[in-house]
C-alpha cells in the first residue's frame, strides 16, 4: 500500500479523523513516503422506493418518533432473542420499525442455510402484531434502510454495526444502539461509542442475550 498511488477508504472523513491524520503524517511508513488517503463512503443513495410499504408508513408518523431496528442480511436471532426483543418494544411504549429475519437453521452439514420469509404470528409473542398496531410496523426480512434512515419520521436506530449502516445512519445523524453481533461489528460499536460519541451500547449477558 505504501507504493501506491493513493488508498481510497471507504468511510468519511468525519469519522476517522485521528486515524487518518496519523496515516497522513507519515507515522504507519517510517523511513519511507506515504500515499494520499481519499474517503469515499459506498452508500447508496435513498431515493427510488416511494411506494415501499415501511416509507409510506413512516410518513404517517410524528418527527423522530420511530425507533427503527435492522440488522443487516446476516444478523439472525434465535427464536427467544425475537421474543424478547418483541417484548420489549411493547413494553417500551415507542413507536418502531423492525425488520425481522427468521431464526438461523443449519442443514446436516452444519451450513447455515438462507432464511426463508419468517412466519411472523408464529416467531412473536402471541396478540403482539394486534397490540401494537398502532404504534409499530414489522417488516419480513428487508426494507429500503438508506432511505427508511434519511427519513423525518425516524428519531433512533438499533443496529449490529455493519459499516454500511454506521455510514448510512450518521449521514441520515440518527442516535443509535450498538447490538454488535460478529466480526468486525464489535470494532465498529466500539468505535461508535467511545470514540464517535454516538451511539449506546446494550449490554447482554455473557452468551449475548440481551433482555
């Protein structure tokens, strides 16, 4: 890397600015040149999906009233962790947004198989949908995360700290939750915490089941 032209990172400037004023002065390269460092966040805009199900409800809602809960394509719950999850949104009296993945399976091979479209009356609490149908809105598996986080309507985000949605959600300057759950995520919540200031951390038990 140190013969290269330039390293484009894929971050803002913002939010790394001690890391890449240590690369820049030169401090990673001793007795040696260092290339320029460009930032370049890949994210994708959040236009395009007006007639999303999820966009058309949040715009019913008060400004920054909505919690929004998504955690990335693979960020599966077991299904007790979904329970207690649905248990505490409804108990939280806030109003929210959850995309909400089946629980992970493995075939005999112990792979992890690609969840299928989650059975959502048989994975929550049973009455939580008609419960909490004023209030909230579960979504099966995805929904437009870029431009759900750009909207009005959203006032905090609990998130796995994937990095796409750690970008996304500061250029969209929501407050977060850091739920970590593998790899790099934990760097990431770290990061987001103490250092970026913005986001809480929740804390489970030692098994990572958080109540």
């Amino acid at each position: 890397m140190a013969k290269s032209s330039g390293i484009i990172v894929n971050s803002f400037e913002a939010i790394h600015p001690r890391v890449i004023q240590v690369i820049s002065d030169g401090l990673c390269v001793p007795n040696g040149r260092t290339p320029p460092v460009y930032c370049w966040p890949l994210i994708v805009d959040g236009g395009g999906c007006d007639d999303n199900e999820c966009l058309s409800w949040l715009d019913s809602q008060p400004s920054r009233s909505v919690v929004f809960l998504c955690f990335g394509s693979r960020g599966l719950f077991k299904a007790e962790q979904l329970k207690e999850i649905a248990t505490g949104l409804e108990n939280s009296g806030y109003r929210f947004l959850w995309v909400v993945r089946n629980p992970p399976m493995e075939d005999q091979a112990k792979r992890i198989l690609a969840p299928s479209k989650p059975e959502l009356d048989a994975l929550l609490p049973e009455g939580f949908m008609d419960r909490t149908k004023d209030r909230g809105l579960v979504v099966k598996s995805w929904c437009p995360k870029g431009a759900v986080l750009s909207h009005a309507s959203v006032g905090g985000f609990v998130t796995h700290c994937g990095w796409s949605s750690v970008q996304e959600v500061v250029r969209g300057g929501v407050p977060m939750l850091a739920w970590p759950l593998f790899a790099e995520q934990r760097l990431n919540g770290v990061v987001m915490v103490e250092e970026m200031k913005l986001a809480l951390v929740l804390d489970g038990s030692e098994d990572g089941f958080v109540r």
